[in-house]
C-alpha cells in the first residue's frame, strides 16, 4: 500500500491507495464470519469515515462484539442484529486504511428463533375437530437399585495425568469418569470429569479441545 501525506491549511490528512495485485477488504463486499457463515459484514467509506454495515442470516436475533483493527484504529463494537435483518456501526476512525483492516469476532450469542404465528383459516371454513382424548397409559416405573459401592480410581493412576494429556490418553488410565460436563465457550470445547477415589472423595480433571488444563485433587 502507497502512502501520501497531503498538507492542508496547516492539516496533515494521510490517505491511501492499493498497488495493482494487492488483495484486502473490498468496498461494498460481504465477509463472512468464519465461525459462523450467516454472520456478514460490509465496509463502507463516505468521505474517509467508516461504516460497517452487519447482515444477519441466522432465524434468531443476534448479538455480538467484535474487534475492529487496521493500522490506525483498535476498538471493540457491541452489535444487535434482528432475525435475517441488518444494522450498521460507525467505528471512530481518521479514515479507512482498508489494507489493514480486519473484524474479529470476539463473542456471539444468538436468541431462539420467534414462533410462527398462528394459522389462519380462510372465511367460511371451518376449524378441525379435535380427536376425543384418551385416557393417558400409566407411567412406567422402573426399580433403580443402586451399588452397592461407586467404582475407585487408584491414587497413583490420577498422580499420573499431567497437564496437556489427550482426552483418550486419560481415559485409558483412569477408565470412564463417574460423570462429566461439556460446554461450549469462546471457540473451545470445555469438559469436566469427575473420578471417584478413596474414601467417597472427588477428583476433578478439566479438558479444553482434548486436552488436559486442570487436575484437581480429591476433596
């Protein structure tokens, strides 16, 4: 990118212009998220301020942050997008340096999608009959007998885990966990598993994408 500096009554107002085969943003393009497809954005400039126009392909409302960068700018917009509808943020920029300028999202969260609304039927037809009800089946009833005693996890095969060990590595050594917890948060899967040890106490091991960032101690 190509940089000239114009001196105006005492203002200095840099702009710029893009070599032949340079590649960047382009005015009036769509970009797609890269987490999430149905998520849009479209840079626009009127007279070297900054527009960022955000389209929304997902049935639910959309909220989200993202990080706008680019040589002279670095700053976070919170954007509300209604279902399969647009909004537009306007980034306080000197101008738009597209050669450098990206969006990263930093957190997306999106509502259920609203009901549909109800049918309408048209004049003189009239509404289906319900079938009469029957009388609902007797809920089934299953005995649970618990055992007699939780399966233990020796000491010395959870002193063996280490920090960045493969889920499946962990799971070979200690055998299936007494339960577990997955949440989705951020990009990374997060899983908890918990191990029965000695004397009824738990022992805690967390994973991030497979791999282990955390042993607790039995307690």
């Amino acid at each position: 990118m190509k940089l000239r500096t114009l001196h105006l009554a005492g203002v200095v107002v840099a702009s710029a212009s893009f070599s032949a085969g340079q590649t960047g943003p382009q005015i009036g393009a769509w970009i797609s998220d890269a987490q999430h497809p149905e998520l849009q954005h479209q840079f626009r400039c009127d007279r070297g301020a900054l527009t960022i126009l955000w389209r929304n392909g997902y049935a639910g409302a959309v909220t989200l942050r993202a990080a706008v960068v680019s040589s002279t700018y670095d700053g976070l917009e919170d954007v509300q997008i209604p279902p399969g509808g647009k909004a537009e943020s306007k980034p306080d920029t000197l101008y738009c340096s597209l050669g450098s300028l990206r969006v990263t999202t930093k957190k997306f969260s999106m509502a259920a999608p609203p009901s549909p609304p109800p049918q309408q039927l048209a004049s003189g037809v009239k509404p289906p009959v319900p079938a009469p009800e029957e009388a609902a089946p007797a809920p089934l009833v299953l005995k649970f007998d618990p055992p007699e005693k939780l399966p233990e996890t020796p000491l010395d095969a959870l002193a063996a885990i280490t920090v960045g060990m493969k889920q499946e590595d962990v799971a070979q050594k200690l055998g299936p966990p007494l339960s577990k917890v997955s949440i989705p948060e951020d990009g990374q899967l997060i899983e908890t598993y918990r191990y029965n040890t000695v004397d009824g106490k738990i022992s805690i091991v967390r994973f991030s994408n497979g791999a282990v960032t955390e042993i607790l101690p039995p307690q």
